[in-house]
C-alpha cells in the first residue's frame, strides 16, 4: 500500500460539519469561511464564464434567502400541529 507523503492527515476538512462555536466573532468567521467554500467552483458546480465569486456568492445569498422564505411560508400555512 502506498502512502501519500504530502498528505495531512490533521489537516482540516470543511465536509467534518464541526459544530459552530459560542463566541460570535468565530461563529461569524466559520460560516463565512462555509459561504466562501460554497462558492468556489467545483467540478460539479462549475463557474459560468460570466461570473465572479462575489457574484456566486450573493446568488447562493438570495437563493437561501428564498428558499428560507418558502419554508417559513409552509410551515405558517400548515398550521400548528404539523411537522414539516
């Protein structure tokens, strides 16, 4: 079996999902750190040729900002005692 030697084994992934942390200035820089990961192209989402990853990122913005809308809108429509 070989072994890779420029791998880090302790190095951090950000697919772990670690918990966010009580203290608000690192909260805010962790879930800015996972927008800006989110917005990196990837091969499965890669960037379009007109598009920058500050344009990316407010997409990604408005698209959860919207799909938190909808979600607030089912929730207020199925009345209580629904589990959505």
């Amino acid at each position: 079996m070989s072994v890779d030697p420029h791998v880090d084994y302790h190095s951090h992934d950000p697919k772990d999902e670690e918990p966010l942390s009580d203290n608000p200035a690192i909260r805010e820089a962790q879930l800015h750190e996972r927008r800006m990961r989110r917005a990196l192209a990837s091969k499965e989402d890669p960037m379009h040729d007109d598009e920058s990853t500050v344009e990316r990122m407010r997409r990604q913005a408005a698209e959860d900002d919207e799909a938190e809308r909808t979600r607030e809108e089912t929730e207020r429509d199925a009345g209580p005692g629904y589990d959505i």
